[in-house]
C-alpha cells in the first residue's frame, strides 16, 4: 500500500472511530480488507 493510501485509510478509520451517533466496531485491518475488495471489484 502507498503512502497516500496509508494517509487516507487513517483518515477514514479516525473519522469513523470518532462517529458518536451509533457506536462503531471496527479493527483497521478489516476496514483495510474492505476497501480493497471494493477497488478490485471495479
């Protein structure tokens, strides 16, 4: 993973950890997973 992917992966978990109207669980590692299935399903 490059870094710009790395800055924006961080960017977005912070963003999601930090939602205070519902309670997320959520591990990085499977946030990273995620958004990779959807690139490659393009």
């Amino acid at each position: 993973m490059n870094e710009k992917s790395e800055y924006l992966l961080d960017l977005i978990y912070k963003k999601l950890k930090n939602y205070k109207y519902k309670e997320i669980s959520l591990e990085k590692e499977n946030l990273k997973e995620f958004i990779f299935s959807l690139l490659k399903g393009n």
